[in-house]
C-alpha cells in the first residue's frame, strides 16, 4: 500500500527555516524530522490496519509546536487478502482436490474393474483348460489301462467260444439271460465250480445295452485279502508300502461297462459293506484319496457257495446278498442234462483237432459222432464238471498223439 502525505508550510515570515518532525504511530517507533524543503510524507509498505500520523513544526526561532496535529489512518486489505476470500481460496481447493479424487479413484475402480474381469476370464479359461487336460489324463490312464487289461484277456484261453446246448433246463436259463440283459438290474450266477458261470455272465454282457464296454473280470477267491481293495478301487501313489504308482481299479475301469466278480462268497467280510456301497449309491473313494468317485457299473457276480448258509455263520452280509441276488440264475450241472454230453464231446474234438492242425500234426483224430455214450463214460462226466471234462478230453487227444 502506497500512501502520500503533504506537509503544508506555516505562514511565517520566513517559512524556509520552518522544520517538521513526523511519526506514523504503530510503524515509526521515532520521530522523523525533515526541513521546509521536503514537504510530503510517503509510505510504500503499509500493512492493513489503523494508525496514527503525528506531526509537528518549529519556525525560524526553532521553537516546536509540540501539540502538533495528528490524523487517524485507516488501511483496508485488498480482496484477496481477506479472510472469506482466502478461505474460499481454500474450498475451492478442497472441492478440486476431493473432485480429482473421486475422478481418480473412479478411474482406478474401473480399471481394477476391468482387470478384474480379464483375470476371471483368464482364470476361467484356465481352469476349462485344467478340467480338460485332467480329463484327458484320466481318459488316457483309464485307455491304457483297459488296453493292458484287454490284451491280458486277449491272451488268455477260454474253453467256450459259445453256449452249445440242447437241455430244456440250460435253454430256460438262456431264456433268462435274454431277458434281465436288456436291463441293468444286478445278476447272481450260481453253480457248481466248473459249470460255466463266467460264460454265462459274458453272454449277459454280450447282448447287453453295455456290449461296447469291456467286461472286467474279478477273482475274489485268487487276490489276497489285503490287496483286493486296491484291486477293486484303485489306489493313490504313496498310500501304502509298495504304491509306487497310481492305480485305477476294476470298477473305475468297468465304468459304462460291466463288472464280474466271481467266487463273491470268498469276498472278505470288512470289503463287504464298500461293495453295498457301489451298489447302493454307485460311489467309493480311492485308497489315499478321499475325493468320491461316480461310476456307473453293472455287477454281475457269481458263487459256488450256498450264501444262506454263510450269511448264517456269520461269513457274508444279509444286506449285501439281497443287494446282489436281485435276479438270481442257477446254472445245472452237466451230470443235470446229459443231452448235451455229445455236442459238447464233438465241440471240443473239433476245437482240439484245429489246434492241433494248426501246430502241424498231421496224426489224424476220428470225429466221434453222436452215439450213446458207454455206462464208464457217463459215469464219469456225472461225477466231474464241464471244465475237469474237458480237461480230460483234451489230455485224452495229446496222448493220442503221442502214441
């Protein structure tokens, strides 16, 4: 602030010898003096606020009018000075700075919005990816492990290449089989050892909706007690001494398919009620694994035991044998249908005479037509099953062949 203060010269006679003295109260802390040839007063730093100008003169005798005169200031601070400007200043700077964060957190939300997004997409993709690939992995292990399962098959040596029969019994339960294959109710083939269980529950599965399936053969009798269960359900790699491996077992294999559990009377009774299980609610965990596994099966199982009577000494479940005895067929023994002796004895002949071709004997076996069998004979096939008969027969052509 710029203020101009004129000194006016008293009316003496000589008013050149005149000298002024002046103070600005609340700035000047003395007084300053001048002479009659500086006649105004400036002030160029004037803070806002009031003061007091205070001066005074002396003439030609140096006498000084103490009293002098004095004026009141008044200095008013410009706008931008002032309190409501400055603390508009301010508010206005809040708002600017609080709008500038609003924008850049809205901008940061979006972004983080969209990043967010892409990474559930990726994610998604990623876990699509995952499921595929472990499907393919399981789909491969379960390929493989048919594949060696089948070319084990593939090598073994079955004594029926078919049912050859003529006895109204065996045709009843042909008649049979024709009718629950169709559906996937639970079968339980019972007989003696030896009367061709495993061909009948093959023919089950041959005209059966799941014939694309492999069957999967079980022998309850032939695994030890402590590895049937790893057998059946497969086991983690680690889960038990000698697990170096992954393993899938027998039901996961026959999923979509069928599973044959022969001699299920020998079943241990502790694995009994995980069998109830897949039969109840078609489900079983891994050993080591306790994720649950889905599977959809059709068992068929088979026994030369009297089932009852085990249930009674305490060997089977009763649950468990009204789960597996749904539809039960019992298969005659040979010694029940004799009529079938000479088709079977001509059928294995013939099977025999073909290997024996095809290994380059030349020795020649007469065909044995379908004549009455001598009382020796029928003797022995009515105390021996189909399979000891056929054993027989075909020890009876290789010494043939030696002689």
């Amino acid at each position: 602030m710029c203020s101009r203060l004129n000194l006016l010269p008293l009316i003496f006679s000589a008013p050149e010898k005149n000298e002024y003295a002046y103070k600005m109260e609340g700035l000047d802390k003395d007084w300053i003096f001048t002479n009659s040839s500086r006649r105004f007063v400036t002030y160029t730093t004037l803070p806002p606020g009031e003061y007091v100008f205070r001066v005074k003169g002396s003439n030609s005798d140096g006498v000084w009018n103490e009293a002098g005169t004095s004026v009141s200031i008044v200095i008013h601070p410009p706008f931008w000075m002032t309190w409501w400007f400055r603390s508009m200043i301010l508010l206005l700077i809040v708002f600017a700075v609080y709008f500038l964060y609003k924008k850049r957190v809205k901008s940061l939300e979006e972004k983080r919005k969209v990043l967010a997004e892409r990474l559930e997409e990726k994610t998604k993709l990623s876990d699509e990816l995952q499921n595929a690939l472990s499907e393919v992995e399981r789909l491969k292990n379960r390929l493989e492990a048919e594949n060696i399962y089948l070319q084990d098959e593939i090598k073994l040596q079955h004594n029926f290449g078919n049912i050859i029969t003529q006895s109204e019994e065996l045709k009843k339960v042909l008649y049979n089989v024709e009718q629950v294959s169709s559906t996937d109710a639970t079968v339980l083939v019972l007989g003696e050892s030896g009367t061709g269980k495993e061909l009948l529950a093959r023919a089950v599965h041959n005209i059966s909706n799941r014939s694309e399936r492999p069957l999967v053969k079980v022998n309850c009798s032939a695994l030890p007690a402590n590895l049937i269960e790893s057998e059946l359900f497969g086991h983690e790699k680690g889960s038990f001494t000698g697990a170096t491996s992954r393993k899938i077992g027998r039901f996961e294999l026959a999923d979509g398919g069928t599973i044959f559990l022969d001699e299920i009377g020998d079943l241990p009774l502790e694995l009994q009620p995980k069998i109830l299980r897949v039969l109840q609610e078609g489900e079983f965990e891994r050993i080591g694994n306790a994720k649950t596994i889905k599977v959809d099966v059709r068992i068929i199982a088979a026994t030369n035991r009297k089932l009852i009577q085990e249930i009674k000494n305490g060997n089977f479940r009763e649950d468990l044998y009204y789960r597996l005895n749904v539809f039960p067929i019992h298969i005659p023994p040979l010694r029940a249908r004799k009529e079938d002796i000479p088709l079977l004895v001509n059928y294995f002949f013939s099977m025999f005479n073909f290997f024996i071709l095809a290994s380059r004997v030349v020795r020649f076996i007469p065909k044995i037509l379908a004549a009455p069998l001598s009382p020796l004979t029928c003797q022995f096939v009515f105390s021996n099953t189909l399979r000891i008969y056929c054993l027989s027969i075909s020890s009876s052509v290789w010494y043939s062949i030696s002689a």
